[in-house]
C-alpha cells in the first residue's frame, strides 16, 4: 500500500491501485483522467479536497458506482484516517482492491452499507 498516495477526491483508494506506479493521483495535476473526470472538476470548483467533503448529496460521475460512493460515505462517518487504516489492514489480511485483470473484493457490492460493514470488519 502506497498510503502517502491517499484516497482520490472521488473515493477510490489511490493508495492501493494497480496503476499507482505511474499515476500521482488526482491532486498533482498530472493525473490521466483529469479531462474527463467529473468529481475532480465539481471538487476543484467548490474548492473541496474530495466529494467528502462536500455538503450536497450526489450521485454524480463516479458517484454513480457503489465502490467510490461506499469509500465517500465511509470517509464522512469515520474520516480519512480511519479509512486508510481499514484497507491497509485488510490489505494485510488478504482483501485485494483490485488488479490488472482481476475483479478485488470491494468490487462486488451492489450495496454501499454492505461495503461500509466489509471495509470495517474485513469480512
């Protein structure tokens, strides 16, 4: 885990991407997607770190997907700390984000509660 790469401002766990060797995230100004992404421009705009942060409820760009909304909603009850603790112990314990190829155990929730539940107790 490349914890100092953080959480991106839409949720997504930068710091455990498979693309993280050539990626510098969403904030240095260099990221890939930062034409298209929706969330980083909305949070840029209202002058926000990440949609956490955010005071409307939205479903918006990335949003629309349970993995970076769970991620939101778990930053705005437990904070980013408690967040990046969370993935890395569990990426300890096996839990996978996701990989080149491969489907990682946060992907496969269609709900965000369940996700908050796994994100917290590893199971």
């Amino acid at each position: 885990m490349k914890r100092e790469l953080g959480i991106a401002r839409c949720g997504l766990a930068c710091c455990l991407c498979s693309e993280n060797d050539h990626c510098t995230g969403c904030n240095s100004g260099e990221c890939p997607d930062k034409a298209w992404c929706g969330n980083r421009r909305c949070s840029i705009e209202k002058n926000i770190p990440r949609c956490a942060d955010c005071e409307e409820e939205c479903r918006k760009g990335l949003l629309s997907k349970i993995k970076p909304y769970g991620f939101t909603q778990f930053i705005r009850r437990y904070g980013i700390e408690e967040l990046l603790d969370c993935l890395e112990r569990n990426e300890k314990a096996g839990i996978v984000y996701h990989r080149e190829g491969i489907v990682g155990d946060y992907d496969g929730f269609d709900d965000a509660e369940k996700l908050i539940d796994f994100i917290r107790n590893g199971r």
